[in-house]
C-alpha cells in the first residue's frame, strides 16, 4: 500500500507481516539501524500528541533515518490561513513520507490525493487512527493470542477514532466483540454498516458487568471530551464507565486490560500495579510496529530495501 489511511484497507495478512516485522525488529534493533538512513519523515500534528508523534519519530530513528517537524498550528503558517492541501504539497518536497494529524475527518485521505509520498493517518478527527491500532492488535497477540478473542471496547465509541480502527480490524481475525457504552456514545452507524458488510460479531451493552467475566480483553477509552459539540452533553457522561481493581474482581485472571491512552480517569491506578495492566508497555510496543509500518511504506517504490 502507498498510504495508510484506514484500517479496513488492511487485511488479516497485511496486518500479521506487519507485527511479524516488528517483532523481528524489536528482537534485534541492530539489524535494522541504518536500514533507512538516507530518509527523512514529515510529523505534520494539527492536534496534541505525546505517543503517536514522539514513538514515530523514535522509530523513523531507529531505522537511521530522521524526522522534520511542522511543529503546531500555532506556530506554522497554518496560522497564516494556508490550507492543508498547500502544506503537504509543500512538504512532500521536504520528506520520504508524511505521518498527519489533524481534527477533520478524512484529511488524510485528502491529503493523500495531493502528494506522491506515502501518508500514515495518525488520527483524522473522530475517523481512524490505523497505526494505533497496529500496535494495539500487536499487544493484543503477545497476551492473548489473536485467535478466538472475545474483546471489550468501553467508553467513548462514537468519537473514540481508536475503537473505529480496531473494530474494523478485529473484525478481520473473527473476534468476538462487546461495545459497552452510554445509549449516547455508541459507535456511529457508518462504523456499525461497516462491521456488518465484514460479518463481524458484535453486541452492544450499557453495562460492563454483563460481559465482563466473559472477556480476554478490556479495551478502555477516553471520553473524547474535545469533540463534543456541547458542553453539557460531556458533563452528561463525564465519569462514567471507569474501572478500579475491585471492578476487576469479576474478571479471568488472564484479562488484559488496554487504553490507547492518554486517560483521564477511567482507569484507577490501583489497576496499574496488577497483572491485567498492559497499557504502558502497549504505548512502547508503538516504536517497533511503528518502525515495520515505515519500513514497509518507505520501501514500497521499488527500492531493494
Ligand atoms: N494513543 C494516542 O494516539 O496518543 P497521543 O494522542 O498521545 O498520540
């Protein structure tokens, strides 16, 4: 693939050579130092970020290659009034591949029809966030196993772009899935048609106990308070649908609990010292997973890479 836009681009085999690759590439870094030494990556954020800019620059290092920063809306000509498809026409001149964040849905696949080099969605909006869930689903295989997985995606799943992505991709390995969320915060009917045309197994739920002692894994969200048109409709669910260690007295023992974080206060801290807990070292697992995704894009023109 030139770009990776969206997960349901992606199929069960694109995904397994992916974390296959990075596992490979976390067992021996050494391998793969100067595997892309001559190359350089645009991070262009319009939004906030500390893992997904920070472990992609960590990675596009790790392969001996080096980053270039738009740096925030703030302080790039963004705040001159220049549009998006006049920055990235812009700085494909300056890098082998552009890593793109930005508050609407489906500016990545717009920014994709203006440039040649490959584009990564590192979040459009409440749309997709596809690396995550790469790295998610690379987590989920090191604890779990991605075969017969019964999964619980809790919290914020109408604006939550994580859950989007993940859904679409989990529905490719057949897992069993479980929304667990407000009546007002369920996934959007666009994402629901979706998972239906690809047969997936899903139910929905208001109550996390229902389905709790069933799950392999918890996949906990952030209320997404930043695209709330309202105010009061946050305030409404602010709050709600947080667990603790006593929550998780009901569970498996062998229960991962994931958050593509950062959180608020969904998960206590008390969960954070106990075997469930894998949402630290699943934010670490985005520098390997990241590095294969690169190591693929970047040597899609061709090359002998
Ligand atoms: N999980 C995630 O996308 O985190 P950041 O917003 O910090 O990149």
């Amino acid at each position: 693939h030139d770009h990776l836009l969206s997960a349901g681009q992606l199929t069960r085999e694109d995904i397994e050579a992916v974390l296959d690759r990075a596992a490979e590439m976390a067992a021996d870094p050494a391998g793969v130092a100067e595997r892309h030494a001559d190359r350089l990556l645009a991070l262009c954020f319009f939004e906030p970020s500390t893992r997904t800019k920070m472990s992609f620059d960590a990675a596009m290092k790790r392969l001996g290659g080096d980053t270039v920063d738009m740096g925030t809306v703030e302080s790039s000509s963004v705040k001159k009034g220049e549009s998006l498809a006049d920055t990235v026409r812009v700085i494909e001149g300056y890098a082998d591949g552009i890593v793109l964040r930005h508050p609407s849905e489906g500016a990545a696949k717009l920014a994709a029809e203006f440039v040649d080099v490959p584009v990564v969605n590192a979040g459009d909006g409440a749309g997709q966030h596809p690396s995550q869930t790469l790295l998610d689903l690379y987590t989920m295989r090191e604890n779990a196993g991605l075969d017969d997985l019964t999964v619980g995606i809790m919290g914020d799943l109408k604006y939550g772009r994580t859950v989007h992505s993940l859904a679409e991709a989990l529905a490719t390995f057949d897992a069993r899935m479980h929304f667990v969320s407000p009546e007002s915060l369920r996934l959007p009917r666009s994402v629901q048609f979706d998972l239906h045309e690809a047969g997936a197994r899903l139910r929905e739920h208001t109550e996390l106990d229902e389905v709790l002692p069933e799950l392999d894994v918890l996949y906990v969200t952030r209320i997404q308070r930043e695209r709330f048109p309202d105010e009061n409709e946050y305030q409404k669910v602010a709050g709600q649908y947080q667990i603790d260690a006593d929550t998780l007295a009901a569970a498996r023992d062998d229960l991962t609990v994931m958050h593509p974080l950062p959180r608020v206060d969904e998960i206590a801290p008390d969960v954070d010292g106990t075997e469930h807990a894998q949402y630290f070292p699943q934010a670490h697992n985005g520098v390997p997973v990241r590095m294969a995704l690169l190591d693929e894009l970047l040597s899609g023109d061709g090359g002998d890479r």
